[in-house]
C-alpha cells in the first residue's frame, strides 16, 4: 500500500514539473492596457458641459404626480427603454452596443440638474463633448412630454435602481461630478447645487 502511494505521489509530482515546464516555454499572452484616466477624464467632461443660454437655470415645472408619472413612463418605456433599459441603469439591449454606452440615467438623474437634463434630453448628445448617440427628442417630444420623462427618470433614481445603490456606490458614482441633486440651480456646468 506504501509503495503505491509513493508511486502515485512520484508520478504526480514528474506531472506537475512537466506542466511548469510546458508553461514556462510559453509565450505570454499580452494584456491590453486601458487608460482609465483618459475614461473618467472624458466622462466628467461629458456631465461637465456648458449648458447653452436657453437651458440654464430651467426648472422643472412639473410635479411628480401620478399621472405625470404614468406619463413618464410610458414615453419612457417607448423611446428610452431601448438603451437605457427597463431600471434606467443602461442596461437596455441596444444601449450595450453604444459607444459609449447608454447613460445610467437613474443614477446621473440624481447628480445633475434639471437644467442639464432637459437640453440632453432636448437636443440629444450627437455633438461634442458628448459623441453620443442619443437622439433629439424635442422634434418628437413636447415639451410637457420632455419634462414628464424627466420626472419619471428622477424616480427611477429616488425610488429605483439608483436609490438602492449603496452609499459607498453613490459616493464612487459621485466622485468629480459634483453632488445635486437635480436642482435645476443654473450654475453653467450641468452639476445641481449642493443636496
């Protein structure tokens, strides 16, 4: 029985020294670099955009009703759903194919002003900074409508898959993008004022 136990653990380790060896012959396999950096950099620029005259220092002017809830979230579920996804945390199907990727909007919602989130919703981001492809909505949306979905994405975040983040999350998520929420303060760089 002792003999074959040493012959076991002989023929184990003549295996295993094999392997090391037939790995250290092998070409490493290079592992492509991301400059993270450069990815927040472009992010923040993305959310730090000077919001054009006509937007800044818009309110909301909507309640968050029930009715303008519903609202909201039909228009959601018909234009926004696609990218955004069904929580508003960019999981939508086609959202995942985009470069960059569709916004989690029940997130960014709660970070960024009402001011700023109309003219994105409003004008889209097809123009620089953003480079996106989110569309104009003000040639299909009114402008009650626009405000509606706004008003529906802000619960998505107060009640939703935003507010359920933890708060070591939120505060990743706000790390360099400031801390409103959703204000409509005015103050030129797309960020609410202070909670």
């Amino acid at each position: 029985m002792m003999k074959r136990l040493l012959l076991l653990a002989a023929s184990l380790l003549l295996l295993a020294a094999c392997q090391v060896e037939g790995e250290a012959d092998a070409e490493p396999t290079p592992v492509p670099t991301v400059d993270m950096m450069a990815i927040r950099d472009q992010m923040q620029l993305r959310h730090q955009a000077t919001i054009p005259e006509e937007y800044a220092g818009l309110v909301n002017p909507v309640s968050a009703t029930e009715e303008v809830l519903a609202d909201g979230e039909d228009i959601y579920a018909t234009y926004c759903t696609v990218c955004h996804g069904e929580t508003g945390m960019g999981e939508g199907a086609a959202g995942q194919t985009l470069n960059p990727v569709a916004a989690p909007v029940a997130q960014t919602s709660q970070m960024l002003g009402d001011d700023y989130l109309f003219w994105r919703v409003s004008e889209g981001g097809t123009m620089d900074p953003f480079n996106s492809a989110m569309p104009t909505w003000s040639n299909t949306l009114s402008e009650e409508e626009r405000w509606a979905v706004i008003t529906y994405i802000q619960s998505l975040g107060a009640n939703g898959a935003g507010h359920n983040m933890s708060d070591m999350q939120h505060e990743n998520g706000m790390q360099g993008m400031g801390q409103g929420h959703g204000n409509g303060n005015g103050n030129g760089n797309g960020m609410g004022g202070p909670p």
